[in-house]
C-alpha cells in the first residue's frame, strides 16, 4: 500500500498523533481510525462533510473484525487537590442514572457506554451508530489478550511499533531485521520489574 498501490501518502511517516484527525479534516483522507473526536469537530466546522460521515468497524481477516477501544480509568491521588469535589465527581461515575445522562445525552456519541444496557438508548439507535453495536461486541483493547500491564504503556508511549514501520518503509531495512529489532527493544521493556505489573 506504501510502497507499490501509492494509497498511503508518502508524508504518513513523519505524522504525529492529531495527524489523521487532521488529514479527514482537510479533506484529505475518505478513512481513518479516531473517528469521534473527528466527528465532533466536523459537526462544529464542516457540518457538510459530518453529514456523509459513518462509523464502521475495522476490515475483517482471517480471524474476524474486532473493534479497538480504549479503556479510560479514573483515579485520585491520595494527596491531591480536589477533596470532596473531586471524590463526588469520581464517584458520580458509577451512577448509572449519572453516567447515562453524561455519556448518551451529554458527550452524544463521543464515548461508548461501560454499562452494556446503556447502548439500547435512543442515541445508539441512530444510522449514523449503526454500526456501534457491532464494534461494541467485538471490542478489543491494545492488551488484548494479555494484561495492560507498564510494559504496554511503554511499547506504546515509546512508538516501538511506529519505528519498526520506519525501519522498513522510509530506512528500507529488511522486514526480517526491522521484527528483529522491535522483539528485541519489547523484550528489554518487558523484563524491567516496574512493568510487570
């Protein structure tokens, strides 16, 4: 797709995080993964373009189609600032009656519910979140299917994988070398005691 069919731009390499929320903006992309934050920004800037906007699932292979989520947790700090207005806040979150009207009615579609009873709403009935059910069903996080442990944070926050990619398609090194490379630099992050758990 790089290389040989030329869909994927050259300048792809060099993109940081907002870059593909940033190209489907400009009108530069048709497809891209993100597509809430995205969405949200098209209904305040290009309402046009939000109208013939739809969320889909992941392309199925051999093993299925899977949709990626991310698992946000909420924390406090032992000492941290907030007090009893941050704990209230916390602690509003496991409300249902709370966290339903917040999620379906207050981030409209920008967040999927963690209580499953919560996408029979009348918001996830929508055309446009047709499609939701599905990537609920079949949500996979990052982790999946071991535990998000430091290691992950740090594979992650590190763009290990985003470098074995750059080996290959812009410093041209062998596939073979580029995997040995990045199973090497995982092995070294998950052998640190601080992300083993």
């Amino acid at each position: 797709m790089f290389d040989e069919d030329k869909i994927i731009p050259p300048g792809s390499t060099n993109w940081d995080n907002g870059a593909n929320n940033t190209a489907f903006q400009s009108e530069q992309l048709v497809i891209t993964s993100n597509p809430t934050s995205i969405y949200n920004w098209l209904l305040a800037n290009k309402p046009e373009i939000a109208k013939g906007t739809k969320f889909y699932s992941y392309p199925g292979g051999p093993a299925g189609s899977f949709g990626q989520v991310d698992v946000w947790g909420q924390g406090l700090f032992k000492n941290g600032k907030g007090g009893d207005g941050a704990r209230a806040l916390l602690s509003s979150f496991i409300d249902p009656t709370w966290y339903a009207n917040y999620i379906n009615k207050g981030l409209k579609g920008r967040f999927v519910p963690v209580y499953k009873d919560m996408g029979k709403d009348p918001l996830w009935k929508q055309d446009l979140y047709s499609e939701y059910q599905t990537i609920i069903d079949t949500a996979r996080s990052m982790s999946f299917s071991g535990n998000p442990l430091g290691a992950l944070a740090e594979l992650t926050s590190k763009y290990v994988l985003a470098d074995l990619v750059q080996d290959v398609l812009v410093k041209k090194v062998k596939p073979a070398d580029a995997l040995a490379t990045f199973v090497k630099t995982a092995q070294e992050i998950y052998a640190k005691p601080e992300n083993r758990r």
